[in-house]
C-alpha cells in the first residue's frame, strides 16, 4: 500500500494514514474483505514508527471501517455503526467546516459546487 504522507503538514501522520485508508474504500480501491499491510510491513514501507500505524488502525477499527485480529490481522469491513449514529457524527463535523468556512468568507454556492464536485470525483472513481 503506498501511502503519501507529508511530514510537514500539520496533520498528523496517524490522521493522513486513517484519512487515506478511508477514502481508499470510499473509491472501491480497498474492498471490504481486502487485507491491509501488517502494521510493521506499513511503518517501515512508510519511514515511521509502528505505534503510529497503530495508532491509525485502532482508529478505523474504532470507527468499525476495519478488524483486526491477531491471526489475520487488519482487513477491511463493512461499517456496523447505525446510520443515525454516523449521520450524527457526520453533520456535528460538517458544521464546524461550515463554520470555518463562512469565517473565511466562502459563500454557501461555492460550498455547494465543492460538494457537488467532490461528490461527482468519488463516484467516478468507483
């Protein structure tokens, strides 16, 4: 798995792992069932300490995008969270773009085109 982290970012290494691990399965590339790279194998293909992967992996089980377990290891699974729960989640983190983004004074139509945008992109690459 070739992951493109950037160091200097200010998010951190974990949270671009999950971020990309996720949008890997959003666009079909990883499918449900799919094993990932054991966390060792991913920390020394990628330059960082394993804890970090770990860290990355515990945080997409939490969020029931994989399982691992100690045999198999980390293999993607179909989210079990209910919708109402993720439709919750999902609109508390949506108002907090929308607010950062009404601060930086970006309209509601330009919002709007970039969820339309990224939308079309998603379905595209599926």
């Amino acid at each position: 798995m070739i992951l493109a982290l950037d160091f200097s970012s200010e998010v951190p290494i974990y949270l671009q792992i999950r971020n990309q691990i996720l949008l890997a399965i959003a666009k079909g590339i990883l499918q449900p069932g799919e094993k990932l790279p054991a966390i060792r194998a991913l920390a020394n293909e990628a330059g960082i300490n394993m804890m970090t992967v770990n860290k990355a992996y515990q945080l997409l089980k939490q969020e029931g995008l994989i399982s691992i377990d100690r045999r198999s290891g980390a293999v993607v699974s179909l989210p079990c969270d209910s919708r109402d729960k993720t439709l919750a989640r999902l609109a508390a983190e949506l108002e907090l773009i929308m607010a950062e983004a009404k601060v930086k004074g970006i309209s509601k139509t330009e919002m709007q085109e970039l969820f339309n945008r990224l939308s079309r992109e998603m379905e595209e690459e599926r």
